[in-house]
C-alpha cells in the first residue's frame, strides 16, 4: 500500500479495530506474515511504552521507517483507542 493510498482512507472508527487490525495495516507494507506479525507487536510495545506521542512517534519512524508516515501519524492521532489492542494480545 503506498503512502497515497493510506493518506486517502478513512478516520478510524473504533468498531474497526480488533484482535488482528495491526498485523492487516501491516501486511500491507510488509509481504512477509511472520515480519508483519513481529512489526505489531513491536508497535504495540512502543505505543504502550512510549513516554509521550513524540516519543511514540519517534520510535515508530525509526521501527517503520519514513515511508510509513502517514500510517504513524494514524496511531499516533488514535493511541488512545490504539491501547484497546494491548487488552486484546
């Protein structure tokens, strides 16, 4: 999925989210199911130790790279909601 592609998609509505919609946004960058797998949990970690959204956002651009900008900036704007996934896994 290219970064113009993300850009274009909706807000995020919480009914979307569920045990396995970050390994989804991530297969779509990562062809690899094992890689996507191990990117959203090392995403999860980060959202859930990250000191505050600039810390967040920083690991998240170092961990997926500038590329992926727009899909940070989606977890970084719904971290709130993003946390639901931390009770899931």
């Amino acid at each position: 999925m290219t970064a113009e592609e993300m850009k274009k998609e909706k807000a995020l509505h919480p009914l979307d989210i569920d045990a396995y919609w970050l390994q989804r946004r991530l297969s779509k960058i990562y062809e690899d199911a094992m890689v996507s797998q191990a990117k959203a949990a090392e995403v999860l970690t980060v959202l859930k130790e990250a000191s505050d959204d600039r810390d967040a956002e920083n690991q998240l651009v170092l961990l997926l790279g500038y590329d992926c900008f727009d899909f940070i900036k989606l977890l970084k704007k719904n971290r709130q909601m993003s946390e639901y996934l931390f009770f899931i896994f």
